[in-house]
C-alpha cells in the first residue's frame, strides 16, 4: 500500500467536524432477497386444516395471514418437515419408509399417503398464493438406517446406509412431485450439531460433507430440479465450522448450493464465509410461551423479532429469513396461536414484525446501501424487481425521533409509511415526506416504520 500524503498551508485552520447526513442508494446492491417464511411441521399443518376443530372460514384467514401479498404477510418461502414416526403430541411427522427393508442394498418399500401429516395440502394453498419455494428438510434418517436404531435422540448415520438414505430423500421430493409440488430446496439435516430427545440426527461437518458426495450425485441423476441446501446448524456461530467445511471440499461445494443456519444460541455476528446464498433457516424466541406484545422486554415480543430480522440481514447477510412456527396450539412460540379445539385463533405481534418486511420486501428484491444512520436506529433498505423500494426503519429509543436521508436512484413519489408498534400493526400513517432527495420521516419510540417508494 502506498502512503499519500497532502501538504495543508499553515495559514488554513482544519475545516471544523461536520457529521454526515445519512443516505440510501438505491442504486447499489448488496445482497439479493429469496423470500421470507414459515414452517407448519410436525402435524401443525393437519391442525391449521383443522384438526382440533379450525372452520373453512377461519381457516381461509388464517391461510391469508400467512401467505396473501395483499391481505397478510405474503410470505414466501413454505418450510416441509420430512419424515418421522415419533408419536409425541404435534410432534410427528409420516415417514415414507416405515421399515427396513433388509439391508442398505435391499429393494426398499415407499409408501405415500398423499397428505404428508397436512403438508401437502398447505404446500397446494401455498402454490395458489404464489409461493414458488418449497423447502423440505429432515430431522432424521429412518430409524434403521442410524446408530442408535431411533429417530430420536440423535444418533448418527451409519455409513453403509448413505445411498439408501439419499434415494429416501430424492423420493420424498419425487412423491412431491407427482403431487404438483416441485421441491426447490432439499436438505438431509436438522441441527446436527444438537441431540434432541425427539427426531434428531448428529452430524460433524466432515460427515456432512462426506453425505454431500453422495447426495449430490443422487439428485442430479434424479432428474429432480431441486437445489441442495446445508446445514441448519442451531447455532449460527456453530454453521461457521460447516460452511468452511462445504467450502473446501470441491465435489461438496459443487453439491450445495444455500448454506442454511439457525440462530438459538444467538444473534448472527458475522456472515456466512461462503459466496453461496445464505438462509436463516429456523428461529422463534426460546423458551415455549405465547406473547402478543410488542415491547414488554421479554426477548418473546414482537420488537424482538423485527430487531432480528434487521441483524440477521444486515450483519448475517442473509439472502432468507424463514420463522419457525406460523401456527400451533396453546404456549406456542409461533406467529399465529390456534384454538385447542376451537373454532378461533389469536395474532402476535411477532406475526406483524415479521409481516411488515415480507409484504413489501419481494423475492428478488436486493438489500441496498445505508450510511450514517444515528444509532438508536436500524436501517435498511431494498430495491424490488418491479422498481419499487422499501426502507425499514427501527426506532430503538424511548422517545420520537425524526430522520432524513439523502435518496440516490429511482423515481420520486409521494413515499407511503407504515406503523407496528404496540397499538399499530403496519397500519398508514402520514410520518414521511418526499422533497427532491431528501426523504424525511418521523418515527415513534420503539417502533418499527415501513417506507415504500413508487
């Protein structure tokens, strides 16, 4: 590196400190955006159906809260949970290959059912929505195929079992398939890194690499146009070790296509140490309770939510945000809580958090640059294909603040704003103003404000 150095006459005192005025150019682009989503697994889809008693009626707006661009969040991205015969309450999912058939080399028996525990209906409403990605994951290899000889409990893959274990895979997306749904995304693990007493299944980064060479071979000869996807470590920090894994290893790195990691032991700090497309593939706040609130301090509140979404795009360079549970039963950590039985349901303020970024932000949009925004506020701004633009702007304070920044790029027009906060939920509101480049907005304490340009 070469040192430049100025000379600066005696006589000219240093210009005085001047602080920048915040901007966003939406002429730049950083990250593009696949989507935001949800997952109904684990027989949550057959209750969403209505199972414990849910009507059409209520049943149709809920399927609007969760996927209408219009009427709810417009969610994107549709999580399926693969296979698994353990029988806890809301906890099982239909395996397709429910004995072994004789050995890693034996003919296997597929059977299919044609209702996947409710996924395959929500997967047909989802598709008449517009949802194009559809995300199947396993939390465990059949039972036979694994160490412990149960789906549950970790265990691990027995090495023999490898290709059978991937045929099952390719066959689940087959069975999809011939259902009208195509598998966009395929992954073979669930937070191998954690053992949990119901389906789970351990893998180090080096078996999971070592299954990738079997895996991607098998898809590709499948005909399947399904990406694969890895690894849905819990902890965002601990996916680090898997990614560098993935990324040293050429026939795993050809493989895969989407890093997927969660987020439970905490925030995203850093990215990814991939090119590859980046998901946050699974959180909700810990812990099993309902909260309706919006900001009570308590991590399970719906500010809670929109400050994660802003780090896990921002810090995490996350291209996806997929929440856990869209709907479940009584303490659920999920967006919506349904009836148990009841024709009823109740929404969180986790589910207007979540919406107020999926409804304006598109699949396809890209995250563009913001500076010098004061620090009570998180910022960030995006560009969709059809050249609209959004800004999100989270007022951590206690009190109002106003805001401008200098716009770059696109067409003005008269912006129009959005409000959650406790007693709001992306509700209009006249706080934003448009004046040549200048864009102007006054933003209430601990709240979330959503800004949308052409």
């Amino acid at each position: 590196m070469l040192a430049l150095t100025t000379q600066v006459a005696a006589a000219d005192p240093p210009a005085p400190a001047t602080s920048a005025r915040a901007a966003i150019d939406f002429r730049g682009e950083l990250q593009p955006i696949d989507g935001f989503g949800f997952s109904m697994a684990f027989q949550r889809a057959d209750l969403l159906h209505g199972a414990r008693g849910l009507s059409p009626a209520k049943r149709r707006e809920v399927l609007d809260l969760l996927l209408s661009e219009e009427k709810g969040a417009g969610l994107s991205i549709l999580r399926l949970g693969i296979g698994s015969s353990t029988d806890r309450v809301y906890d099982h999912m239909p395996t397709i290959l429910p004995t072994d058939p004789g050995g890693p080399d034996a003919t296997p028996s597929y059977v299919w059912d044609g209702w996947d525990g409710g996924q395959v209906w929500l997967a047909k409403e989802a598709k008449a929505y517009g949802v194009e990605r559809f995300f199947a994951d396993a939390w465990s290899a059949p039972a036979f195929m694994k160490t412990n000889d149960s789906e549950n409990d970790g265990g691990e893959l027995r090495p023999e079992w490898r290709q059978a274990y991937a045929n099952y895979l390719v066959q689940y997306a087959k069975f999809y398939q011939r259902e009208g749904i195509g598998i966009t995304d395929l992954g073979f693990t669930n937070e191998p890194d954690w053992t949990a007493t119901y389906a789970s299944m351990r893998f180090t980064p080096q078996q999971a690499v070592d299954f990738l060479k079997v895996l991607g071979p098998a898809v590709r000869a499948s005909g399947l146009k399904t990406d694969l996807v890895c690894c849905d470590v819990a902890g965002w920090d601990r996916q680090v070790a898997y990614t560098e894994a993935i990324e040293a290893d050429p026939a795993a790195d050809r493989a895969v296509r989407t890093i997927t990691g969660h987020r439970y032991s905490g925030p995203a700090t850093v990215p990814q140490p991939t090119d590859k497309r980046v998901w946050m593939s699974e959180w909700s706040p810990d812990g099993t309770t309902w909260n309706e609130n919006w900001d009570d301090g308590s991590g399970y509140d719906g500010l809670t939510v929109a400050a994660d979404i802003q780090n896990t795009l921002t810090v995490g360079n996350a291209n996806a945000y997929v929440y856990w549970t869209g709907a479940s039963l009584g303490a659920t950590r999920g967006l919506i809580q349904l009836a148990n039985p009841g024709d009823d349901y109740r929404v969180s303020k986790r589910y207007w958090a979540l919406a107020a970024f999926s409804r304006f932000i598109r699949p396809g949009a890209v995250r563009v640059p913001v500076t010098n925004a004061a620090p009570e506020l998180q910022v960030t701004a995006f560009r969709n294909t059809d050249g609209s633009r959004v800004v999100e702007i989270l007022n951590t304070a206690a009190t109002e603040t106003s805001a401008a920044f200098t716009v770059r790029g696109g067409h003005d027009r008269h912006p129009e704003a959005y409000v959650t906060d406790e007693t709001r939920s992306i509700t209009p509101a006249a706080v934003a103003s448009l004046h040549g480049t200048t864009l102007t907005a006054t933003l209430a304490p601990r709240a979330l404000t959503t800004i949308v340009l052409d």
